[in-house]
C-alpha cells in the first residue's frame, strides 16, 4: 500500500496480499523439507530458521534479478529518497506516528529493506525503461509490497537466529490453526522481552551524541584529501540538473566524472579516487545478501557509500540520491568513525588514519568523564586510566602487561565494604538482535576474560589496591580484608549483553542507581497473565535464567 505523504514524501508497505502469498510458499517448502514432527522438535529449530533464512534469501534476490527494466531502480530510488526524509523528520523530534501515522518501527525497516534491495541492483543489467503509466506503477508497487515483505521475514529470521546464539529456549515453532508456521515466545519470556524493549527504547535517548562530528569530517577531508565537502556534494547535484532539468533525481552520472570535477578544484588525483572510491557500492564491493543481513556496520553496506552503480546497457553509471548522500555522510560522521570505521580507501591516507585514531581516544574519554562525574558525585575515592599501582613510598606494580592490562576504573565504595573494578566499553548504538549479538559476542569471547584477570589481580593485591587509593586520598581509611571486590563493565548505550551477561553490565546514567541498589542491576516489574488474569510478576537479575 502506498501512501502519498505530500508533493515529496511517499511511504509503502506490504498489506495481506504479500502475506499470504509468502506464508503459503515458505510454509509448503519447510514442510517438505522437515516432516510435521521434526518441525515441533525444538532441537531442530535452529536448522528450520536457517533453512527459511535462505529461503527468504533466494527468493529476495530473484525478484529482483529478474527486472530489466530501469524504472524498477528508479522506483526503489524513489521510496528510498523519501524514506530517508522521514527519516530526517524522525531526528528532528516530530512524532511521526502523530503527525502522519507511520510508526517508527515501519520506517526503520522500510528502510533497511529498501537498502537491501537497491543493493542486489547491482547484478543486473538494466536494458530498457519503460514508460511510466499507472498500470506499471501498480505492478511495481506490488513488487515492492513483496520485497517489503519477504525482507522483513528475512531480518526477522537472522534476528532469531541471533537471539539463539545468545540465549537458548526462549522460541518455539509450531504450523498454526491458519495452517502457516509460526514463530513464538512463551507467555512468561515474551513479558520479559517486551518490558526489556520499553526500558531500552526509553535508555537509547540518553547516550552519548557526537555533535560536531560531520563538521569535524569536513575539516579532516579538507585538511588529509584536500576535499572540499560542499564543493563535492553540490557538484552531484549541478551535474544531475544540467543532463536532466525535469526528473533530474533519477539522473544517472558517468564514472570519472566526480574525480575529474574534484581534481580541477585542485584535489590530487590519488586523493579524488580515494574519496569518491570510497563512497562507491557496485557488484565488485558487496556482499552476498546472507552476509549483508548480518554485517548491519559493515563499511561494505549502501548505508556508509551512497554512489550506487547501475549498470545500463552493459555501461556502469553513477545513481546517486541527495538524501542518501546525506544520509551516509551523517552515520559515517556520528557512528563509524569513532570506532576508527571507515572505508580502507579513506584508510589509504596516514593522515586520515590519524584522525580516525583520535575520534576513537576522544569518545573512549567522554564515556570515562561521565563516570568521574558520577564517582565524584558519590564521593567514591576512584582511579582511572590505571597503569600501575603504588603504595605511595617506594612500592609499585605495573599492570598494563599482558593477562592484565590497563584498568579504566578502580574505586573503593566503604559504604557497602566492595572494590570495584570497571572496563568502560563504548559501544556502537545498537537496535536489534543481530546488532546485540555482535555486542555479545565481543563480551563472551573477550572482554569477560580481561576484566576476570583483572578482578582477581585486584582480589590478591586488595591492600596495595586500597594503599594506593589512600595514598590519592590521605583521609581515607579502609580495611582491604573486609572489602569483596566485584568486576563490571560501563557502556554509553544499552545492548542485550547488559540484562543476561555473567558480568554487570550498566549504561553510565543509570551508574547512580546501580551503585545505590548495592550494585545489583533493578527488577522488572512485568505482567504476566494467568488463568485467574493478569498480574505483575518481579523478575531478579539475571532475567533469563
């Protein structure tokens, strides 16, 4: 179904139609594949979701391979463009739903898919463009509707699958009365999820923002590559206009062209191709669409380079929309870089790489100065970037070698008689399951491990530990025999390790109350119906036990 927003912004999504059409299809292929009792076995349910994984897979890309027709593309631009312009409303504080009754969730896949489906234009070879008239626009919205829905199947199976490597038992597979698979929680485990979600959504507001990250980029580009920024997205859009006054978004612009352009402003050549290379998504540089669904950060994604190549009669050319232009430079600038994330083409300039480096010191420090402040407030005798530790005479150890390294907080809480020792950990902000899964694994596979050696270093040298911090804070006076020593991590912003990990995991701006709950993670309230009705159950942390 379309909606026609205004003169700019059009929204489409898939209705019934597409939704039964699929069901059918993909419910007869796993019953052919698994008969009706392995299908109820839960030790087989991971195979199943990997076989509707790839199914779906398949099937999204053969719908679009099949279309030669470049109107298709343009289409997809199209939703693509305005989507993204909803998007900026989103961002902009206007409650979407209020104002034009599309949820935030919808758009947030919506564009995801549309994404994804632009990318595997890239296999094609577009040989002709039709006319525009409603009978085709009906056909193609009908296409879309189906990649709307076929791509939210596909996500929703990887997000399953994801929560599966992080937890076990919280899904069950059963064909439904309507004859169709279906996926679902327990009534117990599904209140824990959905009480998770509304505390995470509410937490995601309070992270950590990069405010002048896109002007710091423009000042990197021009001081590295000699890239003048305005210069660089204000050419696309003058090109589009001269080749095609009327419809000059769907113009297309031949490869060579931007780097030209850039060189004459006095850019070298290396550094054009580099920059605009790096901007470039094509068959050469994507992904399979498995491994696309997945890789949600990859720089390999059309969300980090916003030059799509199209290849028009076997001639590669440049579609390149203004939102996604945009689009991509704000979520390189606010969410890449600091995680010294960026294209390895941008990486082939040191001085580039320098910069990159520096991002990723500068926001490691802004997570760490909002626990200072926190400590501070709590009149917690603290150290911080901690390299050695020193009696204050003549005594020290060094504990930035290997099997210890360097601790980011240690600070002794006499109140409540604990030594703690925390590894802040700032994070990409994360939305999904297999965003979250990456997270987990990274916490699994090998922050647990350092801040376990940590943690036991500190319980053996507890009274160096406490010389040290007394030495800092000459009115202190502690007993390390009576102190337990606890281990935790801090982040800038919530992830699915925080509610089940072996390790406390806490959102710095909820570090207060964490410390003044006896550093102990709060219980959820949930609701939870019985046979007698609802009623409000309290979960204790761990929440899936």
């Amino acid at each position: 179904m379309v909606i026609y927003i205004s003169a700019e912004e059009i929204f489409i999504t898939y209705e019934q139609r597409s939704a039964t059409k699929y069901h059918t299809q993909i419910t007869n292929h796993i019953i052919q594949k698994f008969n009706l009792k392995e299908i109820g076995d839960p030790s087989n349910l991971g195979a199943i979701l990997e076989e509707c994984y790839d199914w779906c897979a398949q099937e999204f890309t053969k719908v679009i391979s099949v279309i030669d027709d470049k109107l298709f593309v343009n289409y997809l631009f199209a939703f693509h463009e305005s989507s993204i312009k909803l998007w900026t409303r989103l961002l902009s504080g206007e409650n979407i739903y209020q104002t034009i009754a599309i949820k935030e969730d919808d758009l947030a896949i919506n564009r995801r898919i549309l994404k994804l489906a632009l990318e595997q234009t890239c296999d094609v070879t577009y040989t002709r463009i039709s006319q525009t008239t409603a009978a085709i626009l009906r056909q193609y919205d009908e296409i879309i509707e189906d990649l709307l829905f076929l791509g939210s199947e596909l996500i929703g199976f990887a997000q399953y699958l994801a929560e599966m490597r992080m937890i076990r038992g919280t899904l069950l597979l059963d064909i439904d009365t309507d004859g169709y698979l279906k996926l679902v929680r327990p009534p117990a485990i599904e209140a824990i999820f959905s009480k998770l979600i509304e505390v995470m959504n509410e937490d995601f507001k309070y992270g950590i923002f990069d405010e002048k990250g896109v002007d710091e980029m423009k000042d990197a580009l021009k001081n590295c590559l000699g890239i003048d920024y305005d210069f660089a997205g204000h050419q696309i859009v003058h090109i589009k206009k001269h080749h095609s006054p009327q419809g000059w978004e769907f113009q297309t612009i031949e490869p060579g062209i931007l780097i030209q352009n850039q060189v004459s402003q006095g850019t070298s050549r290396e550094n054009a191709t580099n920059f605009y290379n790096g901007l470039t998504f094509n068959r050469q540089n994507k992904l399979p669409i498995k491994e696309s669904v997945y890789k949600v950060n990859s720089m390999e994604r059309h969300l980090f380079r916003p030059i799509l190549v199209v290849n028009e009669n076997g001639n590669d050319r440049h579609l390149i929309g203004v939102q996604k232009w945009a689009e991509s430079i704000t979520v390189l600038a606010t969410n890449g870089f600091q995680w010294n994330k960026a294209a390895s083409e941008w990486k082939n300039n040191p001085c580039f790489v320098k910069y990159l480096d520096k991002k990723s010191e500068e926001h490691d420090s802004l997570l760490e100065d909002e626990v200072v402040k926190i400590l501070e407030h709590l009149h917690l005798p603290y150290d911080r970037n901690i390299l050695s530790f020193s009696d204050g005479r003549k005594y020290s150890v060094k504990v930035d070698v290997q099997g210890i390294g360097e601790m980011d907080f240690v600070w002794v809480d006499p109140k409540r008689n604990v030594i703690v020792v925390a590894d802040c950990k700032y994070n990409r902000a994360r939305y999904d399951m297999l965003s979250f899964s990456a997270d987990y694994s990274n916490f699994k596979q090998t922050y647990e491990l350092k801040i376990a050696n940590k943690v036991s270093w500190v319980q053996v040298n507890r009274e160096l530990v406490c010389n040290h911090l007394t030495h800092k804070y000459p009115g202190l006076s502690i007993k390390p025999a009576a102190f337990r020593v606890e281990g935790m991590f801090i982040i800038n912003t919530p992830t699915f390790y925080m509610v089940n990990g072996a390790v406390k995991t806490v959102c710095f701006f909820r570090l207060a109350d964490f410390i003044n709950n006896n550093y102990m993670p709060p219980r959820l309230a949930v609701s939870e119906r019985s046979s007698r009705g609802w009623r409000i159950k309290v979960i204790d942390y761990p929440y899936f036990k």
